[in-house]
C-alpha cells in the first residue's frame, strides 16, 4: 500500500504541482492517476520513487517512510515505465529488460533467462532478443518498457502513460494484455494517463485530479461515473453523453473480458517466490 | 609530376632508412610527440567534458556549457603557427612550450563533443535510468557515455589529427619528427624531402582515420549506428 | 634551427615582448599582409560554397551519395594543411593558387555535410505543404527549402570561415600566408612584435568575420527568433565532418 499524507509539492517559482494530497493507493490494484496536463498527476506518480521530493507531507510506500530509504535502492524496487518506453538504445532487448537485476549484481546467467520468459510473457517473440531498441515497432519497444519494470520483480510499478505513444489499435491490444498481465502478478501499480477512457478501462480505483494539483475524486470507476464529484469532474467525463458513453465501452469491455476468461481459464499461478521475497526486504 | 616521381624515388634511398634523420626514427619522434599531448589532452578534456554535461542542471552547469562551446569556437581562430613561434621565442625552447600549443588546441574538441555528446543524450532515456535506481556514475557510465561514444569518438579524431598536423608545423621551430623532412626540405630546398615528408604525414593522417574507423566499429554499440 | 634552440628569446635580453613603434614603421607592411590574408581566406570560403551547394544538394536528394562523398572529404579534411601545400606546390609552384586549393578543400568537407544537415531540417510537413501548393521543385527549393536551411548552412559557413582565416597562417612555410608572413619574419629575426601583430589581426579578422557571417544570416531570416541563434551556435560545433562508418575501410 501507498500512502500520501499532506503531500504538497511547490516549486521555486512558486508553481503548486500538487496541493495537499491524501491519497491511499491499495496493495495488487491497479491505481488511475487522470486529469488534464499540469494537473501534477505525473508529479505525483514521480514523488513515489523519489524522482521528486515533495515540498511537505509524507509518503509510504508498506507503511514505510520513502524519505528513510536511499533513492537508488528505493527505485530498484519499484518498476518504472514512461513514455516512449526510455529503452537504453545502445543495448540489446534482452540486455535492457535486466538492467535492474544487474544493477543488483544477480547472476546474469539468471537475469536473462528471467529476460527471456519475461520476454514471452508480455507477448515478445523471444527471437527479438538480441536486437536492438530501434529495430522495434512502438508497441514492441513499450512491451520491452513493461517487460524491463517487471524484471527484478518489484512488489509496486510505476507507469507514466505508458501506452499513449502508440496507435488507437496497439493500445487497445496492450491495455487488455496489460490487464491479463495483472491478473497473474497483483502487482501495486500506480498509472498516470491524460486519457479517461484508459483510465476507466484499467483502474480499480481512479484519482481525477485538476489544474494546481488537488484531487478532485478518488473513486471506482462506477461510483465516479454514477456521482461526479464536481462539475470539474463531470466536464471531464465529457458531460452527461461523455458518461453515457463511457459506461456503454465499459460494458463492452467487461463482456469481452468474461469472453477471455470463459475462452481460456486462467491457471492459478502461485505467486513468484521473488516477489515475496522483495516484499519482505522492504 | 617528375618532382612526385623524385619523392617516390627518395623513399628507396637507403639513407632515408637510418640514423637521427631516418624515417624510422623521425616517425617514431613524431609518434612520441604527437601520442604525449593526445594523451595529455585527453586526460583533461575527457572526464572535464563528460562530467560538464552530466551535471547540467542549474545556471552554473549551463554557464559552463556555454562557455565551453564558446571557447571551442573561438579557439578555431587561434593560428597554430603563431602559437608555437611565440611560445618558443617567449620561452627557452625545449619540448615543454613546443607541446603546450598542441595540446591548447586539442583539447576544444574533445572537450566539446564529450560535453555536447552527453548533454544532448534524449532526457527519457536519464528518466529511465534514474528510474530504475542507478546512481549519477551509473547514468554516466552505462547510459550517458556509451549513448555519447560516436560524438566523444569524433572529437577524439579532430584532436589526433590537429595534433598529428600541428606537430609537423612545430618542425619549424625545432620539433623533431615528419615534419624536420618538409622544413629541411623546403630551407635546402631539395624537393624530394619535402614531398616525401609530407607523403608521410598523409600516410599517418589516413592512418588515424583508420584507426578511429575501426574503433568505431569496435565500440559504438550497434544499436546507435543504426540509428544514426 | 639552431636559433630555436638558442635561449636567446625575446624575453631573456629585456627585450619588450611588444614594440608599438615597429607597428607604426610597418603599418604598410602589416597592411599588405591582411590584404593578402583576406583574400587567401575568403576566396577558397565563396568557391567552396558554391561547389558544395550543388554537391550538398545533390547528396540530400539521392542518399546513397552522402556516404562516399562525406568518406571523402572527411579523409581531406584529416590531411595536415602543410603536406597538402607541399605536395600541390609540384603542380602549381608557390603561388597563392596552392594555397587556395586545400582551403578550399576544407571548406568542402564541412560544408557539404552542412548543406544536407540543412536540407535535413526543413520538416517534412512544410516541404508537402509546399508542394501541395503547386510549387515545382525548383521554386520549391530557393523560395522555401534554402531559406529553411540557411541558418545549418550559415554554422557550417561560419566555421569554415573562421578555420581558414587561421590556417592561412601555415602557408607562410611555403612563402604565402598573409599574415603569417610576420610569423617567419618574426621568428627568423627573433623577434616578437610581428608575432604578436599577426597573432592579434588573425583572431581580430576572424572575430570580424564571424560577426559579418551572422549578421548576414539574421538578415537572411528575419524571422527566426533570437533563441534560435544558441540552436545555430550548438550545431555549429558540430559541424565538423561527420565521421562516415565506411570511411578508410
């Protein structure tokens, strides 16, 4: 669990990016951060691993005050994918996804057979392995940005629209893997996206926020569109037609999603020893 | 053309091949001059520019920047010539003051692409890095310096091959190397010395661009040649 | 060279590093020699432009060119001035001519790269806006093309500009180097003053040059912003020959 307490983040210049935030972001869910730009949903998703220090309050990540833990081994902890995915351009795929295992000196042997499997589980074809960033299409180069967070296995991941630098139909292809991708690990994911319908096809729980950094509404996705918090929120639902359509595309999702699961029943995977062994050390 | 033909000829002069003023030893002096103040300017323009454009934050960093580039620049007009003259008149000459002027000139451009190379790596790919939890040696050393190699190489070329020229003109004022067959040449004006040393110092210069052609290859990732 | 290794310097015998009634004697000299520099660097600067503007735009048109001409001139540009003076005297004797052609050489080898890097960095979305509009491929590129790549070519213009005035200096081991001339008079004469005349004239002229260079390119692009000229300045350090993956391979 994730915790914000009071959080502000002021600039020098005088900029509020975040104002006196509570926020409590649940354990294995997947957590919406969404509003228009300057709202500071990216700096609020930045302050968790420490990117940015916040002004004043506290955050927690399990209870634990961030500010105790030194930003590099924090950050080895916590997935991060942006963007544009950030892939180091100089290294092969398989070397980019273990670049966290081997800043924690594990076994390379290891690391890239962990890079392998990861590889198959985001939908790579391991043949790409020895290729290089630039040789991907956009949605290979972000599964690479997904498979790279998940390498160490980190209990929390970090994602700054990670899916908003490709097309409508590969985002929508890696939103649902996305999804099935969660249903298995249960990791805490924290995901900032300017995008409403993303946010309410992928969020347990979903954080509006509005230009000078305060929350609006914290809510699941049918209680924000049953009760918008404000007429902020409402305007950016679209209005009435915008919620009308939103709840229509979440009941098409939903439908599909039960589709998957009739189709191909999900093996009970026990969670990766790993994982709980991170969760431990922190 | 016949005075090319004499240069060729003076090659198989089996006086060409021995003693203080052989090509053996001339090139070896030339070599030694040239390997010495690549060698002194690299140990300070490298890690100098490199560090100068990880820091970059802040107005300091970025008054730096500026005046790195800026120097770069305006060191271009400095005559090569005039510098050694005046720093072996001002000077008792030995190889210290002949040295100094080769190195003042080199280092601009090591230290402005290492600096440019690292400043201009895509911030995203920083995000990430940091991201990940890699500390700021970290960036520099597996992210920023291998993304900034092809520049950092570039500038490492300029400086061999200014310094190569440079200490072939420093001949004029009493260096040692290639440049003694061109300058001995040119007062006793034979000719064939002359080209024959300058045919030399060609032959090295390509050498150099050979030499950093394949370090290229060798060193800069794949991933960034096909991109650039 | 015995007298460069004698420890008579200028400084040793109370000698002033700088005699200001020399430059009065000498003003005629002094003259004749930047005359002679101006025209050995700026000559081979203006013929370089206008052989690298075809070459360039050529290159940026059919790809497959760039390489090998870049592989070229980047091997040119690595030759030491000196040994080029010296082999070209066997063909053109100590004249100016021999100077002027590796000058000009040079000038090649960071401007044909300059000119695609500008052709470059005209957007793709202005060029089909262009031709949308009707314009042919010639009108496009003087009315929209050039003036979109003249600040890149105006950095390379800019450097070469700045290089030569320096490297003309060298000539004088051949007998013509403008104000390289004071260098070897200097130095045969063990004396400072005309050394550090031409030293100062040879930055003053290429600082003055530099400053007309840009000047010409603001007027050339009215419209661009006066931010753009750090953009320009940072490219323009760059704009030493690429290093072309093939090149002496």
């Amino acid at each position: 669990m994730i915790t914000f307490t009071g959080v502000t983040k002021r600039y020098p210049d005088g900029t509020v990016a975040v104002h006196d935030l509570d926020l409590e972001i649940a354990a294995g869910r997947i957590t919406v951060l969404v509003g228009p730009s300057g709202c500071g949903k990216t700096t609020t998703l930045r302050m968790v691993n420490r990117m940015i220090d916040p002004t004043s309050g506290t955050i927690t990540v399990d209870g634990r005050d961030i500010r105790e833990v030194d930003p590099p081994r924090l950050r080895r902890g916590i997935g991060y994918v942006i963007q544009q995915a950030g892939l180091f351009p100089h290294r092969t795929i398989i070397d980019n996804i273990a670049t966290v295992p081997y800043l924690l000196h594990q076994d390379k042997k290891q690391a890239r057979t962990r890079a392998l499997e990861l590889m198959e589980r985001v939908g790579l074809d391991t043949a790409l392995a020895k290729r290089y960033p630039a040789q991907l299409s956009g949605g290979q180069q972000q599964r690479v940005g997904v498979a790279r967070a998940l390498a160490a296995d980190p209990p929390v991941m970090l994602m700054d629209e990670p899916f908003s630098a490709v097309d409508p139909i590969v985002r929508g292809q890696l939103q649902d893997e996305f999804l099935r991708l969660q249903s298995e690990l249960e990791k805490t994911i924290v995901f900032v996206t300017h995008d409403i319908d993303e946010a309410v096809k992928l969020g347990h729980r979903i954080a509006v926020f509005q230009v000078g950094g305060v929350l609006a509404q914290y809510a699941t996705p049918d209680e924000l569109l049953a009760n918008p918090a404000n007429d902020f929120v409402r305007d950016f639902l679209g209005g009435d037609r915008g919620i009308r359509r939103l709840r229509f595309v979440q009941e098409l999702d939903a439908e599909a999603a039960a589709e998957r699961r009739a189709a191909v029943p999900e093996p009970a995977e026990p969670p990766p020893g790993g994982e709980a062994a991170a969760a431990g050390e922190r | 053309m016949n005075a090319i033909l004499d240069a060729i000829r003076w090659f198989f002069h089996g006086e060409q091949w021995h003693g203080t003023d052989g090509i053996p030893h001339r090139l070896s002096e030339h070599l030694w001059y040239s390997g010495l103040a690549f060698a002194i300017t690299v140990a300070i323009a490298l890690p100098l520019g490199l560090l100068l454009g990880h820091v970059r934050r802040g107005r300091a960093a970025s008054f730096f920047g500026f005046s790195v580039i800026a120097s770069a620049n305006g060191a271009r007009a400095l005559p090569t010539l005039g510098l050694l003259i005046l720093a072996v008149l001002v000077t008792s000459s030995s190889l210290v003051p002949t040295l100094i002027p080769l190195i003042v000139l080199a280092i601009p451009p090591v230290l402005v692409n290492a600096y440019t190379g690292v400043q201009q790596v895509e911030p995203g790919l920083r995000d990430a890095a940091e991201g990940m939890g890699m500390t700021g040696t970290q960036v520099l050393w597996r992210v920023e310096a291998p993304v900034a190699l092809p520049l950092v190489l570039l500038g490492l070329r300029t400086a061999a091959i200014q310094i190569v020229s440079t200490a072939t003109i420093a001949a004029y004022v009493g260096l040692g190397g290639l440049g003694r067959f061109i300058v001995d040449g040119l007062k006793r004006q034979e000719y064939s010395s002359t080209a024959g040393g300058a045919i030399l110092v060609i032959l090295l210069a390509f050498l150099i661009q050979f030499v950093f052609a394949l370090l290229r290859r060798v060193a800069v990732s794949p991933g960034l040649r096909r991109t650039s | 060279m015995s007298a460069a290794l004698s420890p008579v310097a200028a400084g040793d015998n109370g000698e002033p590093l700088i005699r200001w009634d020399w430059i009065g004697h000498n003003s005629d000299i002094i003259t004749q020699a930047l005359n002679d520099h101006l025209v050995l660097s700026i000559v081979p600067v203006v013929l370089g432009l206008v052989i690298s503007l075809p070459i360039g735009l050529l290159c940026a048109r059919y790809r497959w060119l760039y390489a090998p001409v870049v592989g070229l001139t980047s091997v040119l540009y690595a030759i030491p001035a000196i040994a080029l003076f010296v082999v070209l005297v066997a063909f053109t004797g100590l004249t100016r001519t021999t100077v002027m052609i590796p000058l000009t050489l040079y000038t090649l080898s960071v401007l044909v790269p300059a000119v695609v890097d500008g052709m470059d960095s005209v957007p793709e979305h202005v060029r089909q806006a262009a031709t949308a509009m009707g314009f042919g491929t010639l009108r496009r590129l003087v009315q929209v093309e050039l003036p979109i790549a003249v600040p890149v070519v105006m950095a390379g213009l800019r450097v070469a500009t700045v290089s030569n005035i320096s490297l003309v200096s060298v000539g004088a081991l051949i007998g013509v180097g403008g104000l390289g001339q004071l260098f070897t008079d200097g130095f045969n004469r063990d004396f400072t003053t005309p050394i550090i005349v031409g030293i100062a004239l040879i930055i003053a002229l290429a600082i003055a040059a530099d400053v007309v260079l840009l000047v010409v390119q603001r007027l050339l692009t009215p419209w661009a912003r006066a931010g753009s000229s750090r953009r320009a300045a940072r490219r323009a350090v760059r704009a030493e020959p690429a290093m072309p993956e093939e090149a002496a391979l």
